[in-house]
C-alpha cells in the first residue's frame, strides 16, 4: 500500500503544452510539498501546503500552480511548458508542522521530459 | 541563504570496504537529516540529528553531528552493494519546515 503516490510516472511532452502531475498521501499527514530534481540531483523546494493552505512558495515560475483539493491530495499543474522544465518531480508529505524530528516521506517521482 | 556542501560528489569502492561522507553548512542547523535515494525513487529518511555532539547508528551506518552543529558525517562500515545510492544530507527548519537538501554524494558499491 503505497505511502505517497504520484501518477504519472514518466511523461514525454512537446514544449507549450499543458501538463498536470497528481500526488496523493494516506499517511494522515497534514503538510504537503513539491521538490524538483534536476539533472545534477538537486532537489530544490517548489511549493509546500498545510491543510490545503499554501505556505511556501520558492519563487517558481507562474506557469506553475499547486492546488490542493484536500490535505491528502497535492497536484501540479504546468502551463506553457518549457524545455527548461525538464526534471523530476517529486511529492513529499510529513507529520506535523513544527516537529524538528519529523522527517518527509516521498514519492516515487515523476520524470517529465519536454521535447 | 543557507549552503550545505556535501562531500565528496562521487565515490566508487569495493564492497567490504568502510567509507566516511561529509555534509558541511554555512550556518547552524535547526536540525540535520540524512536520506537515501536509489535510481528511480524518491528519498528515504535515514536519522535525523538534534544535538551537538550526538551519534546515532542504524546497523552498519553512523551518523555523527558536530558540537557546533555546523557539520556532519556518515559513516558506512563493510559497504555492500545494497549500500548503493545517493547520500543527501538535509536542515529541517523549524516553523514552516522547509528541507533545504545539499547536492548529494553518489556512491557505487562494486561487488
């Protein structure tokens, strides 16, 4: 039973096309993020959500949006893709807000390639 | 803005072998984690570290915070190839608990 799950897991697009990527935790956990990896496994904070209240937003691109259905569900959406935009993508969940010990679990990733 | 240096980027050893790993901040840490990622994964939370000074082990890893809370290493006794992955240390900011992650030390444990 997977922890955080996100779908796709590879998607292959041409550039300016519109894509979404969804993620979904059953963790119970109320804090939700978005990381991006690049090609040198840089993982760098996108966006980050507390009971579908949006809390981090680490200067991304407004072509960008997060929404957030409910605190178990966290999905990306990508406006006008870019070749730039290129990476993966990963999903993250954690306990609790202010909990130092607390750690993130994260999902699988999505690899998103625009050709 | 908070830079963590990880080091070194790359390491190839045979297995058996014990290796040390290195995780270096420009500031104090709020509190350190070191997580593992294979190839097609995301992160996985080894240990999180609070305390100058403290040691954790988790079987054949040690964990091993500085008293200034500046730094950090992870050592691997007898490496197998299971061992294999990307090494990321991490500050986990208290408040809106933001992971700021260094960039990683890949490690390729050869049978």
């Amino acid at each position: 039973d997977t922890a955080v799950s996100q779908t796709p897991k590879y998607l292959v697009t041409q550039m300016g096309n519109d894509k979404s990527i969804k993620c979904e935790q059953n963790l119970g956990h109320d804090t939700m993020y978005w990381y991006k990896q690049d090609s040198k496994k840089f993982l760098k904070i996108m966006f980050s959500y507390n009971n579908k209240e949006l809390i981090i937003n680490e200067t991304v691109p407004n072509r960008f949006s997060p929404k957030s259905p409910d605190k178990a569900h966290l999905n990306l959406h990508i406006n006008s893709l870019e070749l730039g935009d290129s990476a993966v993508y990963f999903c993250a969940s954690s306990q609790s807000r202010e909990a130092r010990n607390y750690g993130y679990t994260f999902g699988s990733g999505t690899r998103l390639t625009v050709v | 803005t908070q830079l963590l240096e990880q080091s070194p980027q790359f390491l190839s050893i045979q297995e058996g072998e014990n290796l040390t790993v290195y995780c270096n901040s420009s500031s104090v840490f709020s509190s350190l984690q070191w997580y593992r990622q294979e190839p097609g994964e995301g992160p996985v939370l080894l240990v999180t570290v609070v305390t100058g000074g403290e040691v954790k082990k988790l079987k054949r890893l040690t964990f091993q915070f500085g008293d200034a809370r500046k730094d950090s290493s992870l050592h691997i006794t007898a490496a197998q190839p299971g061992d294999t992955g990307l090494y990321l240390c991490a500050d986990k900011s208290v408040g809106y608990q933001k992971v700021t992650f260094g960039i990683g030390t890949k490690l390729q444990v050869i049978p």
